[in-house]
C-alpha cells in the first residue's frame, strides 16, 4: 500500500511539474500577430531570392531555378492572402520556413551543417506560439526526411552510415527537432508566466488599462475592461478603441470625451484626464474617467496606455457613505462636515447657526403595531415633510431610527430658528396614511444656536440632543431650547460618565445580591447580582444614578461583564459551602448593548468555564422590549447563549406592548412579573386579573415565573395563592452584600429569617 502511496504521489507531482511547463498556448494579440508573421514573410521572400540568385550563379536552367524558388514564393504569396484565415497564413509561413530548409539541404547533397536550417526555422515558428504551428513543423520534419532519405538518401544525408539507415537516422534528427520544439516550448511558457504576472498585477486593479499601438487599436486589455464593459476582453483585440468603447464622432460630446485619448496617441503628452461616456456590450451608457499615458521606446512613441473608472459605482460608494438609504436624506457624517464649513463661515458673515434635534413621539408602537414596512413609509413622509419645512440651503439628515437632525445657517437670531423648529411640528400634524390606516404622528425638538466658530460640531449636536429630551420629559410635542440649565446637566453627565469610567478601571464597583424565595417553603432559590458604585466622595451610588450613562456612553459592555464575572465567581464560592448554596441559581442582567457585543458569547463562556459553574445554574435576563424588537441577531445570539446551558429569562414582564409572539421566537425559560404589576395587586381589580393572565400564560408555555417587587405580605400571599412559584423583593431581602446575605440566611433550613416575621430595613 506504501509503495502504491508514493508511486501516486510521484505521479502526482511529476503531472504537476510537467504541466506547469507546458504553454497555456493562449492566442496572440491580432497587432502582435501581424507583426511577427510580416517579418517571416519577408524571411520566406528573402530564401526565394536567395535560392532564384543561387541558380542564376550556378547555371542552373530555368526549370531548375524555378524549382528551387518557387516553393518559398508560393508559401509566401499564399501567407498574405487575405482571403485565408489566420491561422491559415500561419501554416502557409512554416511551410515555406521549412521548405526553404529542405531545398537548402537538396542543394548542398545533404551536408550535416544545412540540418542546423531546420533548428534555426523551429526557433522562428516558435514566436507564433500556436500548438498547431510546432505539431506541423515536428511532422513536415519527419515526413521530409522519412520520405526523401528512404528514396533519395545522398540528398538528405551526407555520411553512409545514414544513408544505409535512413529512417533510423529520421528518428534520430526528428529527436533532435523534438528537444528543440520541446525547449522553444519552455521558453515560451516563460514568457508566458512573465506576461501572467504582469496581468495578474493588472487585473488586480478596480480600473480598466488597456494599451493600443499608434494607430489606436488595443493590443493589451486588462479583465477590469471586460468586466465594465460585459463582454471577453480578448474580443476587443486588434479593434479600433474609439469603437470599441463606442466613441462615435458623432455623438455630443465625444471631441471632450477622446481628447485624452487623442492626446496620448498622437503626442507625448502624459496623465491627460477628461470625464467621459462609454458604452457597455448589452448598449448601456456609463459615465467614465479616462487618463491617457504614452508608451515611449528609445524616444520613439509606439503606443499608449489608457485607464478609465466606472464613475456609476464611485458615485453609489459616495451616495451610500453620505447619505441615508432609506429617506435619500444626509446621514451623520455628511450632516457633520456641512457643519464644519457652516461654522467656519460665521465669522464671515456674522450670522447663527442652529440644530434641530428632532425625535418622533410614539414612532415604536406604530412600528410595531403595522410593521417595519409601514413604519419604514411612514420616516419617508416624515422626511419629505421636514424638508419642505426648512429653507432651501438647510441640510436635514436621519440620524437612524426614528432621529432626524436639521442643520440652519445664515440666521438673524434664535428667533428664526423657533421659527423653522415650529414648522417642523406643523408639518407633523396632518396625519399620515400608510397600509391604509391614518396615522398622527408629533415630535420632540430640540434647539442650539451658536455665533461662535470655534463650536465643537460633536458638542453642539450633545446640545440639541439634551434640548430633545427636555421636550420629551415636558410632554413632548414641543420645541426646547438648549440653556445654562441643560448645560449644567450636560456638565454633571459627562464629569459623572469620567468618573464612571475610572471606576471601572480603579475597582470601585461592587456587586450586590437579592435573594429570590420559593413562595411555598420561603427556601433560597437564587439570587440576583445587582451592580453598585462605591464612590470615594459620595460613598454607595445605587445603578439608578449611573446605569442610564454606562449605557450612552457605551460603558454599559465593560461594566456588564465586570458583573457576571464577578457574580460567577462568588457563586463559585457558595457552591463549596454545599447545602441550599449548591442548588442555588444566578441572574444577571443583559443591556441590548451587550446582546449586540460579538463577544457576548465567547465572556459567557470564559466566565463559566473559569469559575466551574454550570451553565444551567446561570440565567440571563433581558428585558421586554428588547425582544420585542425580534431582531434576527438578537434571536441568534440568544439560541447562541442557550446552547452553553444557560437559562433565559424575560425582565420586567406585562410592560411591552407589542403581541406575545417573541416567547415562542426567543429561546426563554423564564417569565419575571414586573413590580409595577405586584405593587398594585393588593389594591386593584386588574392588576390581579393580568397577574394571573401572566401566570396562566408561563405554565401554558412551560414557562417558570418569578414575581419582582413584592414589598408586603398580602402581595406575598396573593402571588402563592394564584401560583406562583417564586418571588423576590424588599420583603424577604434587600439586595446585600455576599457577606451580609450569608448572615441573614438560616444555613440549618435554607430560608430567610423576613419569612419569620422579622423586618427588614431597606437598606
């Protein structure tokens, strides 16, 4: 089997090195054709002269001359025929190439020294690079002297030895003419990969390169032509450019179109460039810009190269970096330069400028209500709607979402930014149809002016933007105005988002934990890791008063993760305890900035794996409303996290409003009641009613249930009586240090001394 191994493997590598000698024999350029079998014809001609003067000097008679030079003149009159076919004319040429050499042998009886005619003429026909010309070189050889040396030897070889043994000796001289084709052919493939390589290089490039001589047909085109122009490259050969490309004189237009052409053909004018049209294979215009260069060879110009873009895909690749896909409307970076040149003009003509920071009110339920297709026609309108509301040299731009952003300049004062951001709500008040149903929608503006160029663009959009949400927390509908006020806010915003940021690297954050009880034996059944700030001046900063930064800010990712590592780790050291520690569960809470991390699931399972906890003792939850949004890698990234063990939880259950149908898209083990529902169940009718709606829905689905926020015991003993299974909230614990809940529990039952009766504080 070994030695079956390696005589393959031989093989194999034997085909390999002998194929990449072989030449690929691809067809030469028309222009590169004609040139090389012009000068045999005239090599074919000069042996027919040659053999005419010969005879003449010799005394040869008529017939004799004529027998001698007409073969080559005949192969040389058939060679330029143009009603022959290329490859024809070709065939015509080597056989008068080789002809040539056997009368050359006849004449001299067979001399060793005229064999080397043959040898010379194989080197020639080699330049056509044809297979066809070297196959019928290597049989004219065979066949002449097989045939002549067996009836006429003295005339083919010159020693006896041969002469006895002609066709021993044929053999012997068609090896000869073998290894010479056979070394013509490496030759040729050398050449061959050079020009491979070059192309290889050209063909890299996005941009067509093609070369004419200096009567302007295309002798080189590189695959980038055929691609732009849709049709095979090598087609375009040897035609005229200006027609291949479709320069019709005739057309308007077309003396700017050529005229770096014309110039790189006829002169040596370099890198002159001109906007232009061409014209693909199918007759679809396309906008072009083309560079002529000369090709200059010992100060004689033979030829050009030509480049030219497709402008079509450079002004798309433009488009879609500047500009919104959806509404054709400025996207952020294009908002942002026009802003830069708009601040540098202010001093010029000591005017204002303002942004509007406009964010539609109630865009989610509308979007969820008649679907993104609706909600997607709806931004439409509402674009045109906002253009027609500002003054013509404004730019308006989408932000993304349901965000638009208006750029005003050359005011009088704020007050003519009121005025536009009043349109702006004016033009919303018409109501909007789409999927047949009329739709009210209204905005929340917000509004900076500055006179100053030394502005930071990125500063004046925070601006509008905190304007924005002021209008938002008024009732919104309204148009606010960026002030000191909302500047001081900004100000503690960002000092807080610094101070954040140094806390996650200095270590200053803290994890805490809220036990989670069964509501029948009032046993652990878990916990929740909760994140605290210990602030060095202000001492424990509930998330309340720094989560909403982490979250703009994008800190969220780091602090998230510093969260589950860390709880992982101290439920690492409860298990060692054993008893109700060991069948305790986990939660950590997942921000949608998280889910949208690519490394969510990789810290998921380094966590896990560093810390020996198993996945099914760890369940991440995830609010309502990101999964109403039903995004395809929200989904993915779910069923992703599931497949490592862990469980899945819904937080803040019975606040969405969109349909149920994301409990059987997602991936979800567990439903948690929102507190607001709990808080209430006491006192309201309804409250009771969707309580045990949601119940009923979790066992329907096979769905475990906790209750959040259970503060009291007729809340307590409501939720066991509808049946629930768990609950957690202020009055079994509030959320604690590890060390402190360690205390509190009774280690001999499992359960926490609130369901004794004792009372504890809301620390």
């Amino acid at each position: 089997m070994l030695r079956s191994v390696t005589r393959t493997t031989v093989l194999q590598l034997l085909h390999t090195n002998v194929s990449d000698l072989v030449p690929r024999g691809r067809r030469l350029a028309d222009p590169v054709w004609r040139q090389r079998h012009r000068s045999m014809v005239v090599l074919i001609v000069a042996h027919a002269v040659g053999f005419a003067v010969y005879g003449a000097m010799t005394n040869a008679g008529a017939p004799a001359i004529a027998f001698q030079a007409g073969p080559p003149a005949a192969a040389a009159a058939l060679a330029v025929a143009p009603w022959l076919r290329r490859s024809w004319r070709s065939f015509a040429a080597v056989l008068g190439l080789l002809s040539s050499s056997a009368l050359l042998l006849q004449a001299t009886n067979g001399r060793t020294d005229s064999h080397f005619h043959f040898f010379v003429m194989i080197a020639i026909i080699a330049l056509y690079q044809q297979w066809s010309t070297f196959g019928l070189a290597f049989g004219f050889v065979l066949l002449h002297h097989a045939v002549i040396g067996v009836l006429a030897p003295d005339v083919v070889f010159d020693t006896p030895a041969a002469q006895q043994r002609p066709l021993l000796w044929t053999a012997v001289h068609g090896g000869y003419i073998l290894a010479a084709c056979a070394a013509s052919m490496v030759a040729w493939r050398l050449i061959e990969k050079e020009r491979e390589r070059a192309e290889r290089v050209l063909d890299s490039t996005a941009e067509g390169v093609y070369e004419v001589d200096t009567d302007g047909r295309i002798t080189f085109a590189n695959s980038a032509v055929g691609r732009i122009l849709g049709c095979d490259e090598e087609r375009l050969l040897g035609r005229d450019h200006h027609d291949a490309l479709s320069h019709d004189a005739g057309e308007p237009g077309a003396e700017d179109r050529s005229v770096c052409m014309a110039c790189a053909v006829t002169t040596k004018i370099s890198g002159r460039s001109a906007k232009s049209t061409f014209r693909r294979h199918d007759g679809a215009a396309f906008p072009v810009e083309c560079t002529g260069h000369p090709v200059v060879e010992k100060g004689r110009q033979i030829g050009s190269v030509m480049t030219f873009r497709d402008r079509t895909t450079q002004a798309m690749l433009t488009r879609q970096a500047l500009y919104d896909d959806l509404t054709g409307l400025a996207n952020r970076s294009l908002l942002l330069e026009h802003l830069e040149h708009a601040l540098a003009r202010i001093d010029r003509n000591r005017t204002a400028l303002a942004i509007l920071f406009c964010d539609l009110d109630e865009f989610k339920p509308v979007n969820d209500t008649f679907g993104h297709a609706a909600g997607d026609e709806l931004l439409m309108v509402v674009s045109g709607r906002l253009q027609e509301a500002v003054r013509a040299h404004d730019t308006v731009a989408r932000f993304g979402g349901d965000e638009f952003v208006a750029l005003c300049t050359d005011l009088a004062s704020e007050r003519d930014a009121l005025t536009i951001a009043e349109r702006f709500l004016e033009a919303l008040r018409e109501p909007i149809v789409v999927s047949g149903q009329q739709v009210q929608i209204s905005a929340s503006v917000g509004l900076t002016v500055t006179t100053n160029p030394s502005s930071a663009p990125e500063l004046l959009l925070g601006e509008a933007d905190a304007a924005m949400y002021r209008a938002k927390e008024k009732g919104r509908n309204r148009v606010e105005v960026f002030d000191e006020e909302l500047r001081a806010r900004a100000t503690k915003r960002l000092q807080l988002e610094d101070e954040l940021r140094t806390a996650i690297a200095q270590g200053e954050l803290r994890v805490h934990y809220q036990p989670k009880v069964s509501l029948i034996s009032g046993a652990l059944a878990g916990v929740e890791a909760l994140v605290r700030w210990q602030h060095p001046e202000l001492g424990l900063v509930r998330p309340a008063e720094f989560l909403a930064v982490a979250e703009e800010s994008g800190l969220i990712v780091p602090l998230g993760q510093y969260v589950l590592e860390e709880s992982c780790r101290q439920l690492a050291r409860w298990r060692t305890r054993g008893g109700v520690w060991e069948r305790c569960t986990l939660s950590v809470n997942l921000s949608c900035q998280q889910l949208a991390h690519t490394d969510l699931v990789e810290t998921v399972r380094a966590a896990l794996h560093a810390t020996g906890v198993p996945g099914e003792r760890l369940c991440l939850e995830v609010s309502e409303q990101v999964l109403m949004d039903d995004a395809p890698l929200t989904i993915d990234t779910l069923r992703s996290l599931k497949r490592l063990g862990v469980t899945l939880a819904v937080d803040d259950f019975g606040t969405g409003f969109s349909s149920l149908s994301y409990l059987t898209n997602a991936p979800i083990d567990v439903l948690k009641v929102d507190r607001s529902l709990v808080s209430t169940l006491h006192q309201a009718k309804e409250s009771w009613s969707v309580v045990a709606a949601a119940l009923g829905l979790s066992r329907c689905l096979g769905l475990s249930a906790v209750a959040e926020g259970v503060e009291q015991t007729d809340q307590a003993d409501a939720l066991r009586d509808l049946g629930c299974e768990h609950a957690q909230g202020y009055h079994f614990a509030a959320p604690q240090s590890a060390a402190a809940l360690e205390a509190l529990l009774d280690t001999e039952t499992g359960c926490l001394a609130a369901i004794s009766g004792l009372k504890i504080e809301h620390g």
